[in-house]
C-alpha cells in the first residue's frame, strides 16, 4: 500500500526515522519520502547515507512549531508519520514552555496542516510514558494523543484518518539502560547501577516499532492505538546478560521513572481488542461509521491491563544475551 506514495516524516533524522526510511525504500516502491527536520546538518549525514536512493528522497527544513511550513511540506502528500518531539525527561522538565510548544501544538499543527490539505492518513507515535504520567513528557504527549484521536471529529467529508502506535524505550535508544551499561562495562567497569531491583521494561526492536506504524498506516479507520504485544525483562536479568559476575548495587528511582512500563490501563480495557500479534485501543467516541472494531479480535476482559510486570512473555537472561547481539551500540 506505500507503492508510489508519498510520504512525510516529521523528525525524520532521528532513529526512528531513518529505520522507517531503510524499511519501506528495502519492502516498498514509495514515489517520495520526505524528511521534514529543523536539523540541517543532521539532514546533511542522513542524506549522505542514503546516496543509493536520492531520487527518492527529499529533505525539507520546517519545525513543526511552524504551521506555515508544515503546510507547504505537505502538498502532494499521502501519509504522514508523526515522529518529532522533545522526548528527554529531565529537559522536559527543565524546558516545559519548549516541551509544550513541540510536543502540543507541534501536533496541533501537524493535525491542521494534514486536514487542510490532501493527506489520507497520519500515524502519531506515542509512548508509554503517556500513560498514566508522572513527569511533563508524559503529560505532552497524553495531551497530542487525545488531539489526535479528536481530529477523526473534524475530518467532515474529507478521506483522512489519524491514529496512533504507542511503545516504550527501543533496545539501545539513546539515554536507554542498555547503552548506559555498555558505557560502563566498555571502561571496565564491573559494577552496573539498578536503580530498582523490581523494575521491568518491554523489549521492542526499532524494526518492530517502524512494522507496527505501516500496519496502523494499513488498517487504521480512525483513533485507534495500535500496541505490540512484546516480551517483558527485569532490569536485573539485563545486567546479568551483559556481564554474568557484575555487581548491582541499588541506587533508588530517579525523578519521574516507572518500576514498570505501562501501555494498556484498567480504563482502557473497555475498548481494547487483543489481536495475534498486538492489541489496540479503539476510541471511545466515535465520529463516524468508519471507526468500527475490528471483530476478527477478542475483546479483552473488563479491568485488563497491558504492563512490563504482568505480562504473559518474558525474557530470559540468555534469550536476552542472544537479543543484545542485535542491538547496534555503538552509534
């Protein structure tokens, strides 16, 4: 469905973005990707990496901040992936007016730009931290999610949907455990810090993040989040999968971190549909007849909840150890 189509991505040099790029130039034949970033230079690197396809591609400067030009990006597009935000929780907190502005009206912005112009679908994605939040990057993005669910009210007769996919911390993503622990053992450290010797994360996989967007970008109708249903690890057994001898000493919770991931809550499980391979969340309300379930699902049972502690799959320290070799940490 991405043959000859065109697409956006906003904060495209990041992660996120560059997998997606490699992911649909490798599986699809899209007319154009367009990396829409306020980065020049990071444009520059990701351009430079994907000599091999500049036909395809096309870099446009704009922050998100700026509907003007979210506008003009969007002329001609068919989809749009939603990726740009401030993401760091202590510059969120230290920055809350600049978190607002990105992360707020940044996806004000992009809804009004895409329901002004031609656009057929927009996956935003989302984060576990939006769940029940504890610090302002949290509370951001819940706020773009219920703007991005709403916009399905203002679509009128137009042919465009928004929804959104919603994981937690990619394996290896900057500032995430993994690569902290890498640093450490890298200078020969033996002693790896818990900072709670309960907590538990999810294990995702970019590639699994950038499958899941294309499946909302396939299937959605309008306000869904789509979720992975992924396996669980304890932070402990990580540590012992990066060095088995290692020393972990307790250094408390820091200042707006969850013992445990969360993605589906209590109140969710009265419109969540559990799937073979991942769950969704319908909204709600429903402005159209077009949001309708998916009944090829289970409904799941009231007072279900998605999160790293109670999860039906774990990891163990050596199918860890195994996914560790997949993890490029050395970006």
């Amino acid at each position: 469905m991405l043959n000859n189509k065109t697409i956006l991505i906003t904060g495209g040099t990041g992660s996120f973005g560059k997998c997606f790029t490699k992911y649909v130039l490798k599986h699809y034949e899209p007319k154009k990707i367009i990396i829409y970033s306020r980065d020049e230079f990071k444009q520059f690197i990701m351009a430079n990496e994907f000599k091999e396809y500049e036909s395809r591609l096309r870099f446009f400067i704009g922050d998100v901040r700026d509907k003007e030009r979210m506008k003009r990006a969007l002329e001609g597009v068919d989809y749009v992936v939603h990726a740009a935000a401030l993401k760091q929780v202590p510059a969120c907190e230290y920055n809350p007016n600049e978190a607002i502005k990105t992360n707020i009206h940044g996806a004000q912005n992009v809804i009004d730009a895409a329901l002004d112009s031609n656009v057929k679908k927009v996956v935003a994605l989302s984060t576990d931290k939006a769940v029940n939040p504890v610090n302002l990057y949290g509370g951001t993005k819940l706020v773009s999610d219920k703007l991005f669910v709403a916009a399905n009210a203002y679509t009128g007769t137009k042919d465009i949907n928004f929804s959104i996919v919603r994981y937690g911390n990619v394996a290896g993503s900057r500032g995430s455990v993994i690569p902290f622990f890498h640093n450490i053992l890298k200078n020969g450290g033996t002693e790896l810090p818990i900072t709670d010797y309960r907590m538990t994360r999810f294990w995702i996989s970019l590639t699994q993040g950038v499958e899941l967007v294309i499946k909302a970008l396939e299937e959605a109708t309008g306000g869904e989040t789509f979720i992975s249903k992924i396996p669980s690890f304890k932070i402990t057994d990580l540590a012992k999968a990066m060095l088995p001898d290692c020393t972990m000493p307790e250094v408390g919770i820091r200042p707006g971190e969850k013992l445990h991931e969360i993605m589906i809550t209590t109140e969710d499980s009265l419109t969540t549909y559990e799937y073979d391979k991942h769950f969704i969340v319908y909204p709600q309300m429903v402005w159209n007849n077009k949001q309708q379930p998916d009944l090829s699902g289970k409904k799941v049972k009231e007072g279900f909840s998605y999160s790293s502690d109670n999860n039906a799959q774990w990891l163990s320290v050596e199918e860890i150890r195994e996914l560790l070799k997949t993890v490029d940490l050395e970006k």
